[in-house]
C-alpha cells in the first residue's frame, strides 16, 4: 500500500520531497535523522518504525510512487493555491471583450476602406516598431553607463536556473 496525498491530505509528494520522508504504510524513510523531525514523523504516522535513507533514495521512492502527483502539483499548483500570482489565464474577460471589438473593427474597416486601413495598419507598425528599438536603445545605454563590480564567487557549485524578468515597471 502506498500512503500519498490521498491518505494524508496536506502532506502531499511535494511536501515530502521537502521534508525528505517517505511512507509506503509499512515502513518511514528519511533523510533527517534529527529529534525534531523523528518526533514529527512519530507522532504523524503512529505504529510505523523508522528506516534512515539517504536523500537519494528518499527523493528515488518519492519520484517513484508520487510522480505524476509531482507533474501535476508543478504545472497546476501555483494556479491552484495563488491564481493571482499565475499566468495560467493570460487574458481576460474584459480584455478579451476589448480584443474581439478591435478585430471586428478592423475587419469593418478592411471591408469599407481596404486602401487606407492597410496604410494606417502598416504606418502604425512600423512606428510601434521604431519606438520598440528605441525603448531597447536607450536601456543597453542606461545600462551601460553604470559602474562595474566584481561579485564574490562562491565556494561551492551552484544550481542552474533560468529567470526571465521583462523589464519589470
């Protein structure tokens, strides 16, 4: 029998990897062999003894038996507990009400002025893209003008990530 989210709500595969527990309703493996967390997982899973793993094989019977829990709290969970945070619904309501009005206005005035909206829709572009290029001109200028620091290396490898930040305000 393999304890998950289901049987212990809250305490879900993500919770464990973070925890570094795993139950499969016989036996608890973990990582953390400290009075705290052995306390915590006692006093959680009662009757159940006690196995110290390593993190590796923690994390290997958690991905195991929980992986598609995981895939499922990774793409869904950040719209699931904070929507307001997440770009899950990238458009809306209003917005979509205001796009559907300019694309029906513009079909109107394609099939009534062909000529003249093709003149203004391509005059429009091309400004909004000479005004992008200067936008970007002038942040590689600003950017650039600053003082350059040397940061101190850390002593150990880090992880990889990939952070996109647009240009935030």
């Amino acid at each position: 029998m393999v304890v998950g989210a289901e049987t212990y709500p809250g305490h879900g595969a993500a919770f464990c990897l973070v925890r570094l527990y795993h139950c499969d309703g016989r036996v608890i493996r973990t990582a953390d062999s400290s009075a705290e967390n052995c306390a915590w997982l006692r006093a959680r899973h009662r009757g159940l003894s006690l196995q110290f793993v390593s993190a590796a094989d923690v994390r290997a019977a958690i991905l195991a038996t929980q992986q598609s829990a995981l895939i499922t709290e990774a793409v869904y969970g950040l719209a699931r507990r904070l929507p307001h945070l997440s770009a899950r619904h990238v458009l809306s309501r209003g917005q979509k009400i205001v796009f559907l009005l300019l694309a029906v206005g513009l079909l109107l005035c394609v099939l009534r002025w062909p000529l003249a909206t093709l003149q203004a829709l391509t005059a429009f572009l091309a400004f909004a893209f000479v005004v992008s290029g200067l936008f970007r001109v002038g942040l590689a200028w600003l950017g650039a003008g600053g003082p350059r620091r040397d940061l101190p290396r850390p002593r150990h490898a880090l992880p990889l990530y990939t952070i996109l930040v647009p240009l935030y305000r």
